[in-house]
C-alpha cells in the first residue's frame, strides 16, 4: 500500500485509528479458549467488528511469539485474514527488529515476503545499514522508532547529544538514508508537548502514535500537535478496544469504544479540514 | 545456566568460543535441500561436529523467522536439540528484542520459557522498563547491546552525551537496574580498542563479542583490551564456521574452523592464566 492510498482510505472512512492486536490467552473471553485457535478467533471476531472504523491493525509479535509455534501460527493466519478480506487496511507487524545488515535483510523478508505486512516497525540503536536492508522494498513501511510512550524514553532518547536531544538526531539522520521516504515513526502520545518540534523535522511522516488510551495519552492533543496536512497520524489503541469486555459481547464492546474514537477523530477532521 | 557454571565450561574446553546459527538456505550444502528440514539438520550437523570446542550456540532469529512457521520450528527442534543432547552448553536467542514493560515480558517468556533459551539480546533504545522484564528470570542472561560490530554503530552509539559516548552511558545506566547481575553485553570485535574503556565500566560482565572473522575483527586483540580473571567472553562465529565449505565435508570443515580457534583460546588462556 502507498501512502497516498493510506491517505486515501483515512479521508473515506473519517478515521485514522490503528487497532493493536495484543492477544494475551488470559485476557480473552473464556468461550474462545475451547477454539482450536483462540487467538485468530479472537482476532477475526474483533477485526470483523471493527474494520470499517479502523485503516489499520497492529499486531505486536511478542505476544504471537510468547505462544511458539502456535502464536506463529496464529499471526499467519491474522494476516492472510485481513488482506484477504480486506485488502484496503494497513498492516503493521510491530515487532522493533534491527541488526546488521545481512541479518536485517532476513527480518525485512520474514516481514515484508512471508508474512505479508505493509510495514514493520524497528529499533534505530544499530544505524544505518540496520534500517536500510527494510526500506529498499517497494510500498513497504519502515516505523521506526523515535519517542516512544514508556518511562523508559526518558533514559536514553531525551539525552541531549550535539546540542539536541537523541530521538531528534535519531529523526534528522535517518532522513538522510536511502530510501527515507519509506520511513514512518513511532511517537508516544504520553508526550504530546513534543511533536511541535517533532513535526519540524518530519513535516510529511506518518507518525504511529501508541500509549491513547490504556498508557494515558490524550487523542485531542497528540492531534493539535501532531496533525499535518495530510492527517500523518495513525493513532494506535490496543487494550481499551480489544479488552473493552471479556464477556461474550466482547465484539459488540470493542465496536462501541473503536466508535467512540472514530467519532472522535472525525469531529477533528471536520473542524481542521471541513471534510 | 548460572555464569559461574558458564566459567566452568570455559576452562573445561579451554574455549570461549560461541558458534552463530545463522542458517541461510542458500549457503548450505545442496544434498540436505532434499531432507525434510534441512537447517535443523544442518544445525544436528554443525554441533555434533564443533560441540566440545564451543560452549555456546546462538540461533539468529531472524533467519529462522524469514521462513516463516517452518523456520520457527527449525529454531524450536535446534534448541531441544542441544538442550536434550547438552545441556552444558549455553544458548543464546539473538532476537535483539525490547519493547513496553508488558510486552517485553512476552518476549521474555518466549525466549526462557517456551524456548528455554539461557539467554537472549535486547536493545536497550526504550530504556529500563523494556530489559527489566527480561532481567526477572532467575539464571537467565540478558545480553543488552552496547557498541555493536556494524558501521552503523557510529550513527548513534558514539555519540557524544552527558560527556561521554551514548553506549558508556547505556552500560553505566544499565547498572543501575534492578536484577542488573544478569546482565551481559554485546560488544562488536571491529572495535577492539574500545574495550579497556569498556572494562572500566563494567569489569566482571560477560561480553558477546561478534564480529571475529567475516567482520574483520581479531581474536587477540579483543582478549587483550577486553578479557577478564574470569574470561569473560564469548566470542561468536558464525559464517567462517558453519560456511567453512558447500560441500559434503561440511561438518568436517567447521570442526577444522572451530578447532582452529579454539587452539587460539586455549593459547591465549595458557598464556594468561597459565592454564
């Protein structure tokens, strides 16, 4: 998918919310668990349930990962689902890879050939050529991280380092890498106060904002600061969706707050775009 | 596998020697394309024939995950395999994981419990709250990154903060994080005279170091700017070893590759320690 036909499907469905797939076996509904697959169930329930709301979905790996070759197996199948069924949806594989650069090549092919996502999103500790074996494939997406949502970003990526803070030379340098213009990034919307001068640096990027919701973030804000032209956000909210019940209404439930949001979102849009 | 029993096998073999699994469909030998998987049997293979002059393996995950469900199972057979058949050895994950707190613990849990690695890489970018998760497990190891073998390590690691170099400042706050004892680190043999500063900050860790051979780095130089009284590393190789020859005496060359460092270790350790 391009970034112009993303754009495209945020204008048509007033929307630019990204569903976090987060599938913990504990957190589910009980019925599910006596599902050969619970969590493709799951998933394909609360994918079916909201895919008109949503441009995006968001599975983190770590969790697919936690249950071995079923969790695999399960992420597999999610995937094929969605572009199957809906081949206008933007797929994330949040899985904050990097390594060398032959190693990286491997990630990108696992991602981008195998698995099938529009985009993956990686760690910048390693550089340049450990992000740029993931931008030389076409129409795919590199989301790098940049100001992430945890306590810990304040460890490392607000240190100050040639006049500026870290996350900033992280911005600056990886525009000058081959095929930057693949390049999204992953801002936290726990530090809304921080993409005015996120957005001088990045004007254009699409930005994947998780921590709206669960981790306290405030939509209204991240999008008074955040918001370009071209809307450039994909706000991502997992828990405070898919767990918004753990009875069997679960999917009834996860539709009313993915709404709630969507609605949200598109007073915004009215009021910043007339649309 | 606790590091003193680590230390153990290192004057057992007389070997600090960690053997890369980077398993590349396209490098191995053409007979074993016909078996039904052929990088676990490539993998048998390998540590059959180098088992007592290594004493640790470590898997690339991402060569095991660009081939998708079937990679995964290659790396879970490969790990049983030397878990079952010897157990002394220690494994590594290299995954370079990290991410939120509870989605670290995910990591967590795939690596030491349903793999039942001994210890896994993380990348240290999102702080403390994203390795301490993987610090919880009693004997498990934490291999953080710290000054990594790539030319991209000069994008950001060197950078200069607080006065120092951003990968000092990430050993130094490592430190200070709860469980830190089972932390180790990874440091790239390209940069040899980097590690008498290294040893400053952390004096009795373990190091990973790769980047020995196909990368350029030397063996001596690392053990004599970065070893310690208890050794302390773990030198990894992996494409000089496994990729010794395409042909049938695979095995037998990898034993010829690994025999030859391993002398050079025991050479090293006699000279050292008078061992």
């Amino acid at each position: 998918m391009t970034t112009q036909q993303l754009h495209e499907q945020i204008l048509l469905k007033k929307s630019f919310l990204c569903v976090g797939l987060d599938v913990d076996l504990t957190k589910i509904p009980e019925h599910l668990l006596e599902t050969e697959d619970p969590i493709f169930e799951f998933n394909k329930v609360i994918i079916d349930a909201t895919h008109d709301l949503a441009i995006a979905y968001k599975p983190n790996t770590a969790f697919y990962e936690a249950y071995g070759i079923k969790g695999w197996l399960s992420l597999q199948k999610t995937i094929n689902y969605i572009n199957e069924k809906y081949p206008d949806i933007f797929t994330i594989a949040d899985a904050k890879r990097g390594d060398i650069g032959n190693t990286s090549s491997m990630y990108a092919k696992a991602f981008f050939e195998d698995l099938k996502f529009d985009s993956v999103t990686v760690a910048p500790y390693m550089g340049k050529d450990s992000v740029e074996p993931f931008l030389a494939f076409e129409n795919k997406h590199t989301i790098m991280l940049a100001l992430t949502s945890n306590e810990g970003a304040f460890d490392f990526q607000t240190l100050i380092t040639n006049g500026t803070e870290l996350y900033k030379q992280v911005l600056e340098t990886s525009k000058t890498w081959k095929n930057s213009e693949n390049l999204m990034y992953v801002v936290g919307a726990t530090k809304a106060e921080y993409f005015t001068e996120i957005r001088k640096i990045v004007p254009d990027s699409f930005l994947l904002v998780p921590g709206v919701g669960a981790q306290g973030g405030s939509l209204s804000e991240v999008c008074k600061y955040g918001m370009n032209n071209k809307i450039g956000l994909l706000i991502n909210s997992s828990r405070a969706i898919i767990y918004a019940s753990k009875g069997t209404d679960f999917a009834e439930k996860a539709r009313e707050e993915a709404l709630k949001m969507q609605q949200e979102m598109e007073e915004i849009m009215s009021l910043k775009f007339k649309v």
